[in-house]
C-alpha cells in the first residue's frame, strides 16, 4: 500500500519535524498514524520527502525526516480550460482531472455557463476548486498540486489569449481526434472543455483565430464534468505519463 501524503508549506530541512495544523489532526486524529509507521510530506511544488513517525498525539505528529526528493514538473504541461458548470459538476471535473494528471485549470466563464461567478461568491467557488484540487492531489499522491488559474475565472477573450499552435477544443462535430493529432515534447498543452449547453460558434470563432484547433473523442458526446477527464486520459497515454 502507497504511503500517505500530506501537504506542508515547505519540505523540511532538519531531521525531525512536528506536523501539526489540519494535516497534523488528519494523520492523528483521522488516519490514526502511531509511532513506527512511515508516511510522506510534500509542497505541492515537486518537493517530496519520507517521514517516520517518532510519537503521535492527539492532532500532531514527531517525525524523523529520512528521504528527501523532488520530482520535476510534467512536460508537456497539461492545461484545461473547464467550463464553469452548475451544482458540484465543476468540483467532480477538478477532482477527477487531479487524479488524471491535469496541471492547471482554468474556470471558464462560457456564453453559454448556466452557473455564474460574480464578485464574492466566485472567489468562494474558486477557492472550492483549488481545495478540491488540493485534496484530490494528496490523494493521487500528487508531487505537484495543479494551479487552479483565473481572477477568479477567465472570460473568453482572456482565454484565446492563453491559446496557440498546442490547443484544442472539444467539440463533437470536429472532424480530427485527439488521440492522432500532433503533440509538442515540452511547452504546453491546452484543452477546452465546454459547458452542458455546449460551446456557441462565435466562441469556436474566437478561439480557431487564436491557433486551437477542434478535435473529439469519439461518436458519443460527453458531460462536462467528464469529457475533460477522457481527453486527460488519452493525453497522459499518448505523453508516456501512463
């Protein structure tokens, strides 16, 4: 069985470190972690190292720090632009793309989104995502936690302006697939995931006139909440990260 992860601000640099706060009650309280056991700590930024658990309380853990690594980032970097969707569909799409191997993640703000981010509440939403994120990463035991981009999303033209010769746009009606398109070795990778209601043809517009080229999966149409995470798929197989 794979060691536990959790996240810390920065991998420690001595021998012996006290995890405590929220990770700390988790490994403690929830996990139960008791004295002899191993788990691992990570930055979310590539750093990884081993721990062994020296003595456990109540919501901390003593630990004696013996393995030290860091994993560099993923090339090419993995982008998608996630449409946002109502209820918990977006959350479902961040952690299911986490898990996959995503690397950032734009929220969209499509014509045609049902669900909008306005003002507080989308800064609360964009904080959902990238604790979802968060905790999906830990979870895949993730060394790098994907970026969750946007201020608190990203409208159309803000995204064209993230596209070029390396993005595609799902869209059922393309004649290309993605699993026979050309792929770079390094850069970055962008994928475009429209909203239920699909993406309206000026957007298809804006984007071909940005360099994105669409492509499909298959014969049958996806949800939102999962087509991005069948395009990851056959990415990560065609990359050589699966």
């Amino acid at each position: 069985m794979s060691l536990p992860l959790f996240v810390v601000n920065e991998i420690p640099p001595g021998d012996e470190y006290t995890l405590d706060g929220p990770e700390g009650h988790h490994a403690a309280a929830v996990q139960r972690l008791r004295a002899g056991e191993e788990l691992l700590l990570g930055d979310g930024r590539g750093g990884i190292a081993r721990a062994q658990v020296l003595e456990a309380a109540k919501a901390t853990l003593r630990l004696s720090i013996h393995e030290r690594r860091h994993e560099p980032e993923p090339a090419p970097r993995i982008v998608v632009a996630q449409a946002i969707a109502k209820g918990d569909r977006g959350e479902l799409a961040v952690q299911a793309m986490t898990e996959v191997g995503v690397d950032e993640i734009l929220p969209w703000a499509a014509a045609r989104s049902v669900a909008q981010w306005r003002g507080e509440r989308g800064f609360k939403a964009r904080e959902r995502w990238a604790a979802t994120a968060r905790e999906a990463a830990k979870q895949a035991r993730r060394a790098w936690i994907p970026e969750i981009g946007g201020d608190p999303d990203v409208s159309t033209k803000q995204l064209a302006h993230r596209l070029g010769p390396h993005s595609f746009v799902l869209h059922e009606e393309a004649a290309d697939r993605l699993s026979t398109v050309d792929l770079p070795a390094a850069g970055e990778i962008v994928l475009v995931v429209g909203p239920e209601g699909g993406i309206d043809d000026a957007e298809i517009q804006t984007f071909g006139a940005a360099g994105a080229r669409p492509v499909r999966l298959g014969h049958t149409v996806l949800r939102t909440s999962t087509a991005g995470v069948a395009a990851l798929s056959v990415l990560a197989t065609r990359l050589g990260r699966w």
